[in-house]
C-alpha cells in the first residue's frame, strides 16, 4: 500500500501553507488545495488517505464536499474546519457523517492527532475489505454494483478483467443505470486507482470554451487568456480520463479527440509545444453510437477506436430479480446518509417496487428510496411517487404531478428548503403553502430545523 495521504483544503493560503508545513514537520505527507473543485478526482473506494477542509470557502463548500465524497465512499475520513461561531453547522456535519471537527484557531498537536486516528481507522477499512476478498467473501464491486443475477454477475466479472489492463474502454447502458459507477470501478480496480479520475460531461462543456477546457491554453491564446491554465486532460495525467456521454462531443472535436486518443499528447492552444499524456480514457454512451454513426453524427473510426473493450451496464428491467434487495440496500443507505432510523419496508410496498419497470433505472429507485426515508410515503400502487392514473379530474391531475415534483425536489436536496424554492423558481413563502396543501409539513418530511440554516427555512 501506498503512503497515506492527507488532503489538505483551506483557500486562506498562509494558513494552509503554515498548517501544511507543520503536518509534514509531524511526519505526515500532505497534499494541499486552495479550492475544492479537484479533490473529488482523487477520492474513491481505494483512496488511501483522508481529507481536512474548510467549511467555509467559496464554490465546492465543505459540507457540499462531505456529501460528494460520501456519495463515493462513505468510509473516508473527512474532518472539517470551523470558524468561531460555526460549531451548529459543525455538529450538523457530524450527524451527517464527517469524522471529527475542528474549530479555529487550533493547535497543529491537536489536529495531528485527529489526523493520525482517522488515517489509522482507513487503514483499518482498506484491509478489512482486502481480506475479504480474499477470502471470497462480498467485495468493494458487490457493494457498489449489488446483484445476484446473471447480468451483475457478468458485469462485475468484466470489470475485474477488463480494469487491471490499460485499454480504452465504453460503456454503455441507459439513463439512470450507473454507468459513471462503472467506470469509477474500472479505475480503482486498476494501477491508476491512485491517480486523478476527472469526470468529463461531454454535454455541459462550452462551446466557446471547450478546446480551452480539455486542451488547457497559454497566455494570449484568445482574449481573457492572461496567463498559463492547464487543461482537463492534463489534470488527469497518470490516472483516467472519463468522457460522459461521449456521443454529444461535437463533431469537428471529435478529430482532435482523436488524435489524442492515438498519439496520447495534446497542444495547449497557443503553444506549438506537444504535452505527453500518461492516461486511461473511459466513455460513456447512452445512445447507440454505431446508429450515430451511420446518421453522421459520430466518428466511425473514433468509435472503433474507443471500444477496444466494451462493458453493457444493465437496466433494471434486464435484471428484476435484484430489484427488492436493491431498494433495501438504497434505502439503508438513505437512512444513513440523512441521520434516520431504519425504515420498515411492507411486502406489499417491496412487492410493488419490484413490478414496476423503472425507466430511470437506479437513479429513479434511489430518489424512491430517499422519498421513503425522509417520510415522503410511497404509494404501493405506484412507488415512484408520481402521479398515479390518468382518471379523475384535471385538478387532481395537476395536484398530484405538483405535489411529486416538490417531494422530488426536497428529496434531492436532502431536505434544504432553500435550494428547493430556487429551483422551482416560486418564492419561500409559495413553498411553505404548496407544502401544507399536499401535505409535505415538517412532521412529514422529517426535517430537524434547529439544524438548517435561516436561508433554508
């Protein structure tokens, strides 16, 4: 194993300085960021480390960046920093799964011993689950990508062959499956597991930025360009690359992109100097992109040289047998991520999950399951919670399909009101009214308001 790695976060750059340099004088290699916005890419199922950061900071927030990193493991120390005055929020934190917190000013002794218990404890779980592979038992991959049927059963198997090579690899499946899980999956099963994984979303990139964005740029290169920035595919040097939705990059791209792929180096815009580049591409595809490619939208010899190996992530409709165990583990893990009691699930109720088709696939049942644990009741006849028959009168039509985009809504955002009305674009107050008429008052959702800040209430 790897030296463990602490992940220091705090955009004050004298006290991240100072306090960085003082944990390397204790013995331990520190690694630091002024922003929150790369350390997700070096954070995963077999990160060796743990992460301190700031709670307050411009963009990525502590608290936001608990929650991502708790999305992709949740055993990975993270310990916050407070400023006098944020001990609430700090305890808000712990009850939502952060380590330990810490409040300034605090002494370099102090944090170090924090430091060394929570890297202590990840050590702990690293070799937990190493010894139960080992001895056969459930693994990292059947956590991540549950399943007894046949299709899981192939896919885990694909990933544990096809993720120690270094080929280029697509996956495709629909909306919803969790292709993204997948790839995160080929890359910590692989000698880059270490490395940057930079997630790509092929769609949401500027057009007037993006060449800027993958490719980095040099000083002068376009107007606003006033001095060096690397770009994407440099971030992930030594580690993996994940194009998402590779089938909306677009199509004048697709040349360069190529070129890339086969000579492995890029050029910063800007600069006629070649940069070698050390990495792992993986895409994503929810379309079929041999149909793209007959209709012209698409590289054919892109294509054939991206899947050197393909990976096929089942919908649940392929693999309905998983389904009840599915939506238990989802839901303990809901229970989990918002600080609940477990939830009893009826047979009726897990009944009624495994016969629906779930067109958003896993993305869909997770919403489910958080509406269920954040007393958002799911109906057995339709445990999706949207609107149920297109019987009876337009008014209660209207109110039904309203009343599911709200608990939707509130679900998403784990119960802060805030981000919610902002969202629906409807005023605080609209909110709360819409809310008591369908009967999503506070009782129902749960929701623990000494511990929400004046803005989300």
């Amino acid at each position: 194993m790897s030296e463990q790695r602490v992940l220091l976060i705090d955009d004050e750059e004298e006290l991240r300085r100072s306090t960085s340099q003082a944990l390397e004088l204790a013995g331990l290699q520190v690694q630091t960021f002024s922003n929150a916005d790369h350390v997700l890419e070096l954070t995963g199922f077999s990160f060796d480390g743990i992460v301190v950061s700031d709670i307050r900071m411009a963009g990525l927030d502590g608290m936001t960046l608990l929650h991502r990193i708790r999305e992709l493991d949740a055993e990975i120390p993270v310990i916050l920093v407070t400023g006098h005055g944020d001990v609430q929020l700090a305890v808000k934190a712990m009850r939502e799964g952060a380590y330990d917190f810490l409040e300034k000013p605090f002494t370099i002794q102090h944090l170090a011993g924090i430091i060394r218990r929570a890297l202590d404890r990840r050590a702990l779980v690293l070799e937990n689950r190493r010894l139960k592979a080992v001895a056969g038992k459930r693994d990292d991959l059947e956590t991540r990508l549950p399943g007894r049927t046949q299709a899981m059963v192939d896919l885990r198997y694909a990933i544990r062959a096809i993720g120690p090579t270094d080929a280029d690899t697509l996956v495709i499946g629909e909306t919803g499956v969790g292709k993204e899980v997948v790839a995160r999956a080929l890359h910590d099963v692989s000698p880059r597991a270490n490395r940057p994984f930079v997630a790509i979303n092929c769609a949401a990139l500027p057009e007037n930025l993006i060449e800027s964005e993958l490719f980095g740029h040099e000083p002068g290169a376009f107007p606003g360009a006033l001095r060096s920035r690397y770009g994407k595919f440099e971030h992930g040097r030594g580690g993996t690359i994940l194009l998402d939705e590779i089938g909306s990059m677009p199509f004048d791209l697709q040349a360069k992109f190529l070129r890339v792929l086969q000579e492995r180096v890029i050029n910063r815009l800007g600069s006629n100097e070649t940069v070698e580049l050390d990495v792992r591409f993986i895409a994503t595809s929810k379309v079929d992109l041999e149909a793209e490619v007959l209709a012209g939208r698409f590289r054919a010899d892109l294509l054939y040289r991206l899947n050197v190996a393909t990976v096929h992530v089942p919908s649940l409709r392929e693999r309905r047998a998983d389904i009840p165990l599915l939506f238990l583990q989802l839901v303990r893990e809901a229970a989990a991520r918002y600080g609940r009691e477990d939830h009893p699930i009826s047979h009726e109720l897990l009944s009624a999950v495994a016969q629906r088709d779930w067109p958003g696939n896993v993305r869909e049942l997770r919403n489910a399951a958080d509406r269920l644990v954040l007393g958002l009741d799911l109906s057995p006849a339709d445990p999706s919670g949207s609107a149920k028959s297109a019987d009876g009168r337009l008014a209660e039509r209207v109110a039904a399909f309203e009343r599911t985009v709200i608990a939707d809504a509130i679900a998403a955002h784990g119960g802060a009101l805030k981000p919610v009305y902002e969202q629906l674009g409807i005023s605080r107050k609209t909110l709360y009214e819409k809310m008591q008429r369908h009967g999503l008052d506070k009782k129902l959702l749960g929701i623990d308001y000494a511990y929400v800040g004046e803005g989300d209430v």
